[in-house]
C-alpha cells in the first residue's frame, strides 16, 4: 500500500530564504507525483506536475525533483515571499488507478 | 478557468441527521472526487464518479453515499452522521483523459455534534 510522508510538518523561514520541502513514498511504482499549494481554509491549487519520466520540473521560484529509485522528491523554492506562506501537499497517482495519495503536508511560514 | 464550487463552507448537523454535500463543476469534466481532510493524515478519497450514475470507492467509503444524476454535480451523503465524520470535505473535478489534474473546490468544513 502506498504511503506518502512529508517532513517537516512545519517550517517557518525569514523572508528571502531558500527553502526545500521533501516528500517520500514507498511504492517507486508511481505514475507521476504532484505538489499542491494549499491556503488556510481553502481547496487545493496544482503547482507542478512530474511524470515518472521525468526528473525535475520548473515554474517560476520553484522547483520540484523526483527520484523514483529512491522515493523521494523535493519542492525548492527560492527567494521566499510571505505570500508563499501554505500548506504545500505532496500526492503521487498509479499507473492504471484513480486513486491519488496524498502526504499530510507541509505547512509553510514565512516571516516579513 | 475550472470552477468549483461547494455548497456550504461550514456547516453544523447533529449525530444521527442526514447530511448532503453538493458539489458543482462548470467545464463539462467527466471525473469527480470526492475526499475528506483530517490533521495529520493528509487527503483520503471517499467515493470517485467516471460520469453520470458511475461511482467506484474510494479508500473510506464506509458511512457514505454518493449521487451523481447530472454531469456536472457530485452529491455526498452522510446516511446517519456521527462525531468521527467531522471533518474537511473536499469535492474536484477533471477531464476523462486527464485524470490526474484534478481542480479542486473551497472544501465544505462539517462540524458533527
């Protein structure tokens, strides 16, 4: 059964600093993953998609990688703003399935 | 842009009341989900639909149902509501060959007392 863990629950950064979120499964057998951004109260916004072909995948300050060998990506994102301030959610779908496993999340602050 | 939208944003029922959770997407997507969020344990699936009258189970189906009669709403209901169903409800839609992509709406916080 797939598992999906994020570390660290929580972060709280200064305003301008790099950061990395990670996320881990156990089952490498994954169609792609995705990171979500999620602010308080709200639904949940797809910020990159990798497919399981893929190594990295780039959108503005952020960069996602995947290491299917290992199970594990990571979500960089540079030059911190408080508006990044979320939760940022890991999933990872199956190949053949219409389920997709979500990790608990990262909640993100960042401070002015 | 996808819309999706819930019916309620909060919402109060007591312990053995019928509950509904409607759930409305405006681009003509064939997928629609269903997921409850709790601390700790991230999103889980309840019920997905592939079109209209067509409903698989998700991982925690139990003490849920679902309706689908039109394309573009997905109801959930809580047959009998208890205290372990509260929760953060979750309704997204997406494209029949896109799986995946799944646009999400506000979530509907359900508070059982």
């Amino acid at each position: 059964k797939q598992e999906v863990t994020q570390i660290p629950a929580a972060l709280s950064v200064p305003e301008g600093e790099n950061l990395v979120l990670n996320c881990s499964f156990t089952d490498s057998a994954i169609y792609n993953l995705q990171w979500f951004r999620q602010d308080p109260g709200k639904g949940l916004t797809s910020l990159l998609l990798i497919q399981s072909s893929q190594r990295e995948q780039t959108s503005g300050r952020l960069n996602a990688s995947l290491d299917k060998s290992s199970g594990r990506s990571t979500l960089y994102i540079a030059a911190s703003q408080p508006g990044d301030s979320a939760t940022y959610l890991c999933a990872v779908s199956g190949d053949g399935g219409f389920k997709t496993i979500f990790g608990a999340g990262t909640r993100l602050f960042v401070k002015a | 842009d996808v819309k999706v939208t819930q019916s309620s944003r909060y919402l109060v029922k007591r312990t053995g009341e019928k509950v509904f959770l409607e759930c409305v997407q405006d681009m003509d997507h064939e997928n629609m989900f269903w997921y409850r969020q709790d601390p700790g344990l991230g999103l889980r699936l309840i019920y997905f639909s592939y079109d209209v009258k067509m409903k698989e189970k998700g991982d925690i189906p139990e003490g849920y149902s679902v309706s689908r009669e039109k394309k573009e709403r997905f109801s959930l209901i809580l047959e009998s509501a208890s205290t372990n169903q509260t929760s953060m409800y979750l309704c997204a839609s997406s494209l029949y060959g896109r799986l995946y992509e799944q646009y999400f709406g506000p979530g509907t916080r359900l508070t059982v007392t």
